[in-house]
C-alpha cells in the first residue's frame, strides 16, 4: 500500500507532464492552420471584390428588364380590362332599355 501511495503521484505528473507537452503541440499546430485558413479567406474575399463590378451590372440590367416587364404587361392588362368592361357596361345598358 505504502508502495501505490508514492508510486500512484510519480506517475500522475507524468501523464500530466506528457498531456501538456501534447496540447502545446496542437495549440502550435491550430495557430498555424488558423493564418492559413486566414490567408485563404483574404485571397477568396478579393476575388469576390473583383466581381462586384459585374453582379452590380447584372443587377442594374434584371432591374430595368423587370421593370419592363411590369409596364408592357400592366398595358395589355388594362387594355384587356378596358375591353371587357366595355363590353359588359354595354351589355347592362342592353339589359335596362328593355
């Protein structure tokens, strides 16, 4: 019993000694792989910067073709409800003459 009670600490502090040395070792590797994912991310975000230029295009171009859209079918919707509701207007005067 005598034996554990001195052997037991011995080799606790080992373990601890060999559990610290490896969580330097993967604090030191996760730095290092950090500045590169670091470096990717800046090299990604200016390529995007890089097209801005043309989504901007892009967007100015679907805006004025939406709107396009929106006016030419707007028109043919009001002639078509300007044509039926003259039809019927004209059928309800038919009705109250006779």
């Amino acid at each position: 019993m005598e034996f554990l009670s001195s052997f037991l600490p011995i080799i606790i502090y080992i373990l601890l000694i060999v559990l610290l040395i490896v969580a330097i070792i993967i604090g030191v590797k996760s730095i290092g792989t950090l500045s590169k994912v670091d470096k990717m991310v800046d090299d990604v975000n200016e390529k995007v910067q890089s097209l801005n230029f043309f989504f901007n295009i892009i967007d100015f171009a679907s805006d004025k073709i939406a709107g396009l859209t929106d006016t030419v079918v707007g028109a043919i919707s009001g002639l078509f409800t300007r044509k039926f509701f003259k039809r019927k207007n004209k059928e309800e005067g038919n009705d109250e003459d006779e």
